[in-house]
C-alpha cells in the first residue's frame, strides 16, 4: 500500500545501502561524518531510529497507530516487525505501510535539510499520517481501519 518510492526506500535502508555519511566517508567522498542535526555520526540506524528527532516522529505515528513500541535498533525493529506484520489483517498492512512512510519520509527530510537547507522544524509525524491516510482511502477495508484512529 505504501508509495513506490517508499518501498523503496525499505529496500535500501533493509538492505544497509542507504548513502549515509558514514558509508560515505568510506569512498572518500565526503570528508564529515557528522549529521546534520546533532554531532554525531551519521549512521542509517542513527538517522532512521536513533536521533531525538527520529524517536519523536516514531513515537507520534507508533501512538496514532496505538501500537506499544520504542523504536531502538534497526535490527531489533527488523525483528519486531516480521514478528507484529504477519498475516493479511488490516492492522499488519497498515502497520506495513507506516514503517515504509516513515522511513522515506525521515529520509527525504534529512535530504531536504542538508541539499536546500529546510528548516529542521517540520511535523514528519503528521506528514507521515496524512500520506497513509490518503494512501489507505484507496482500499475499502484500509479506510475504515484507518478512520477509527482519527488523530
């Protein structure tokens, strides 16, 4: 359900091939490792789970879900979610859809930030809900799923 670029994204962060500066500090294409919002290292577990600003934003859309979680590493959340995303109920697809929008949208603000210099005050979290939303109108049984957790 979630966007393409979305699916994306999962991929790749799944994958550990995200071009974080981390990663890149290894090519030598960059010579700053930092992330753009705090002093350290900019790791893909950092970026996507990590960061006070990242915790945030999951926990806002996890709480919106009514799902009782605190992101933490990628790996633990890897397994968190094949284990809360089996089967074809419409909780595990919509949980399926929030984890590949909230990370695209982490990662598409991050890029905002360092490449046009956004503000770093943006409300992902909402953004996020309002994109699955939008997305789970185009399914029937998703739809009224989604409206019973009206923020």
């Amino acid at each position: 359900m979630a966007r393409p670029r979305a699916q994306f994204t999962l991929w790749v962060a799944c994958h550990n091939r995200l071009p974080t500066k981390d990663r890149l500090l290894k090519f030598g294409t960059v010579t700053d490792g930092k992330y753009a919002f705090c002093d350290l290292m900019e790791t893909a577990d950092h970026i996507l789970f990590s960061c006070p600003k990242s915790a945030d934003i999951w926990n806002f859309v996890l709480s919106w879900m009514k799902v009782n979680h605190q992101p933490g590493r990628w790996k633990n959340g890897l397994t968190w979610l094949e284990k809360h995303t089996r089967g074809k109920s419409m909780r595990s697809k919509l949980l399926k859809c929030v984890v590949a929008e909230t990370i695209y949208d982490i990662w598409s603000f991050r890029n905002l930030c360092i490449f046009l210099g956004h503000n770093a005050n943006s409300n992902i979290g909402l953004d996020v809900i309002r994109t699955i939303c939008h997305r789970a109108s185009l399914h029937s049984g998703l739809n009224l799923y989604c409206e019973q957790l009206k923020l």
